[in-house]
C-alpha cells in the first residue's frame, strides 16, 4: 500500500445494479466472508436492481479499497450493513475504520449490523478472530445489543448497532428482525431459518 495515500480523497462511490462491477464484487464477498457470504448471488443480484440491496466502493476514482453492501432500514432511517470489507492489500491501515465513518456521515440515523458470536467459535483461532472484529466495531462507535441472540440459517450471531434501536419486546424484535432479512432472502419460510431470543 502507498504509505503517502491521501484519506482525505476516498469517497463513497455507488455501485449501479447494472455496472460491470457486480459480479466482482460478489466473487470478493465470497473471498472475504466464505462461509458467511450465505446470500445466494441470484438474491442478492435481484435485490439490487429492487433497490432494496445497495452497494458503495470506497475509492479515490482509480481504485478500489473496499466495499459495503447494505439496505434501509424502515422505521429506523439508517442502514442495516450486510456486508463490510477493506481488500486484503489495503487491510490494517485504518481504512476499515474510514469506511465506518464515511458510512455514519451518510446515515447519521444508525448503522447495524451482525457479527459472529465468539461463545459458538468452533476453535479458539475463530473465537479471537471474532472478538477482534467486535473490539474494531466498538472503536468506531457501534456498540452490542446486550441481551440479544441471533441465528441467521444457522450462524449464531450479535447484533451490533451505532444509535438506539426504539424500544421493542421480544416479539416486536422477532418481527423486525425478520422482516429485515425478509427484504432480502424472500422467502416463505424465512421464521424458521432467522431467529432471534433474548437473554
């Protein structure tokens, strides 16, 4: 990476459902999230040109450093980001936290966003890793939901968020949750494969 690169001249730049861009972008969400990136390339191809799904390049108009997929989030004016990346070349160098904050300049309302429950880790690599992403998601500003659990198809996930969602009881939160995904996935069946509890 450019040690001399100027932050100050990255940008969000939108990427239309047609551009030529979008099937790279879902072959680097598989790269980047593997097991993780479980939104069929059919759905997420078929939200975007909804205008459900959208997606944002941070770039300074040459190249590309990272992403973010995202949709609104109704009755809450922010955004629910689904997807999040620095490129692996340009990865440590404070960009992931620059993204973050050009994200919350353009959704003031809130940012949210799911991240992997280090409790169900498979090994001790995979819980570390996890309590690292959450660490970086509470240095720019996001905080847990404490008390709720997600399941999303069988992931066991947390949600994080950088305003207060309004308050909801459990099944007024079930609702929403799954609406939110429902957007999305549209699925009939979609209450059996996204849960959600509280503790």
């Amino acid at each position: 990476m450019d040690k001399q690169l100027d932050q100050t001249k990255l940008f969000l730049q939108p990427l239309a459902p047609e551009s030529n861009g979008v099937e790279p972008l879902f072959s680097q969400v598989t790269r980047d999230f593997g097991r993780f990136a479980h939104i069929p390339r059919f759905m997420m191809r078929s939200a975007m040109k909804k205008g459900i799904l959208h997606a944002v390049l941070l770039t300074d108009g040459m190249e590309e450093f990272g992403y973010a997929i995202y949709q609104y989030v109704p009755d809450y004016e922010g955004i629910h980001i689904i997807y999040l990346a620095i490129n692996p070349s340009y990865r440590s160098h404070g960009l992931g936290g620059l993204l973050l904050e050009r994200l919350n300049a353009s959704f003031p309302a809130g940012l949210l966003l799911e991240v992997e429950d280090p409790e169900h880790a498979k090994n001790d690599e995979d819980a570390l890793i996890s309590h690292r992403r959450i660490a970086f998601y509470e240095r720019n500003g996001l905080h847990l939901k404490n008390g709720v659990k997600l399941s999303n198809f069988g992931h066991p996930l947390l949600l994080m968020t950088s305003q207060e969602l309004p308050e909801l009881n459990e099944q007024q939160f079930r609702t929403f949750y799954q609406t939110l995904c429902n957007r999305v996935y549209r699925l009939p069946l979609l209450s059996l494969a996204v849960k959600v509890t509280y503790e």
